[in-house]
C-alpha cells in the first residue's frame, strides 16, 4: 500500500438525519419525508467507478433497513459496508445499554440488507467525545475491528481538540481496535479541519490540497468524508438561521466538481485496508483510556 494513499468515506443517510436539522426535523418526522439517498448515492458510485476508486460507506441502519437492496449494490460494487448506527443518536447523551441497543439494530439491519458482518464504525456526527470515550470498549466488545469517529477541532457539538489526531491501538484486553481520527493539519497551534462536510464544502481546492500536503508531513492520513445529499441541487427549506444554512448548505454546489478532482489526483484504499495495514506492519502507538 502506498503511503500516501488517502481514504473515501461516505456516511450513508438522508440529509435531514444530519443534527443540524434535528430541531426543525425530528425523528418522528423523517418518515414523512420524501426519500432522496437512492438518487444522490448512484452519482457518488458512478463517480467512484470512473476513477476505479473502492470507498468505505458507514451505513446508517434507518438508511439500510428502507433501502437494503441500495446497500447490496454498494458492496456488489467492491466497496467496504461500515456501521453509522441505527437511529443517528448524539452518543454523548447515551447510556451504555442505549448506545449497544443501537449498534445491535444497526447490525440486524445490515444483516437484513445482505452484509452480516462489518469491522468499522463511524459515530453520528463524530458525537463520541470524552464522556463515552469508553464506547470504544463497547465496539471492540461487540466485535468492531476500528473506530473512525475521534474530531480534534473545535466545534459547538463535537469539539475535543485535545484528542489524538494520529491513529492509534486501543489498550487493553481483546483482539486488536484501531481508532482512525479524522483528518487534521496542524498550523499555529490549531488543528484545521478541511477534509470533508461543511469544511471541505467552503474550502477552495487549492487551500484543501495545501492544508492535505501539511497533514501528510505530519503524519495525518487523508480521510475524504462526504454524505449523498452533498452530491444532491436539493437544498431543503427548513427554517433556518443563516448560520445553520451555511453550516448545512453552504457550497453544496461545489461537491462534484470537489470529489471529481480529488479522486483524479491520488491512491486510494478502504479504511478497513488501512487499518489491517497498520496493524500488519505493528506501527500504532497504543493508547489507554482516558484519552485525555
């Protein structure tokens, strides 16, 4: 594997599962809602196709139980089925029973949709933060190989910028568990979020391929995230603010263009390859919990 080869990840959901429509659209409305994932993931495939690039998709299990057979095509196509939970829960506000009861309907709706095994998880809106850092444990104890929802940025929901921006080895017993945080560049002593969402929405290119460079000298794999809707001239009215619209909306019309040029310019692997990867050349630093 190269070493500079980057990894595509799509969180497979609706665009009013995302929390920042949570108050105006809440779960019991999202069945009212008219569905759009199908369209907008078949313009991600056929992107990926043309450039022969295989993607990790974290499946959200509300997404796999509507749409088993879109889940089917997905890893027909060659690409890695990850695990987003079922419901889309800011994890910070679970207990442990409630997060595991979670994970077990995602996985049943997974296994219903043809994939009955998955090795990585992605937490909704990278809501596993300090207080559930321990649900790392959990995943590893119900059979999860990695983990790719660590954020060490600032942010009003899921900010913890004192977090490992390195991947590392989960201590302690069981099998081996590799979380594999987002994508940073470290500049000033601030860590630069600009790899996927809304970052890599408003970002310019050229500032994107300069702060992936930095990353790289850092050490700091390159992790794309994306999510269909992004792909999608939808841009649902949901009354709100001006900042909300950006933080949802704000370039959604430069997605394409964005993932085409991307995709054209580098190597890339699932993340379950690069984890196994990792893990084969014996290279994590190894990390106990708290992790900070």
């Amino acid at each position: 594997m190269r070493e500079d080869a980057a990894i595509i990840s799509v969180d497979l959901e609706e665009w009013f599962h995302g929390h920042n429509y949570l108050e105006r659209v809440p779960p019991e409305q999202w069945a009212a809602q008219k569905p759009r994932v199908e369209a907008n993931t078949e313009r991600c495939l056929e992107l990926l196709a043309r450039h022969g690039v295989r993607a990790t998709f974290f499946v959200l299990g509300w997404t796999a139980a509507r749409h088993p057979e879109l889940v089917a095509r997905i890893a027909a196509a060659g690409h890695e089925i990850g695990c987003h939970s079922f419901a889309h829960p800011i994890l910070f506000n679970l207990k442990d029973a409630e997060f595991e009861a979670d994970l077990q309907r995602a996985r049943d709706a997974l296994a219903a949709a043809g994939v009955p095994e998955v090795a990585g998880y992605r937490a909704p809106s990278f809501t596993l933060t300090r207080p559930v850092h321990h649900f790392l444990e959990l995943l590893r104890a119900n059979g999860f190989r990695y983990s790719s929802s660590l954020f060490a940025v600032r942010h009003p929901r899921y900010g913890q910028p004192a977090a490992p921006r390195h991947p590392f080895r989960l201590a302690g017993e069981g099998p081996p568990f590799v979380e594999v945080p987002m994508t940073t560049a470290r500049l000033a002593g601030i860590n630069l979020p600009f790899s996927g969402g809304g970052y890599l929405r408003l970002a310019p290119l050229p500032l994107f391929r300069a702060l992936r460079k930095l990353a790289g000298r850092q050490g700091v794999p390159l992790i794309v995230y994306l999510h269909p809707w992004e792909l999608d001239d939808f841009r649902p009215e949901a009354g709100q603010s001006l900042l909300g619209r950006l933080r949802s909306q704000g370039g959604q019309g430069t997605m394409p263009g964005k993932l085409a040029a991307i995709l054209a310019e580098g190597s890339f692997v699932t993340m379950g390859e690069y984890v196994a990867d990792r893990l084969a050349r014996q290279d994590l630093p190894c990390r106990s919990l708290p992790l900070y």
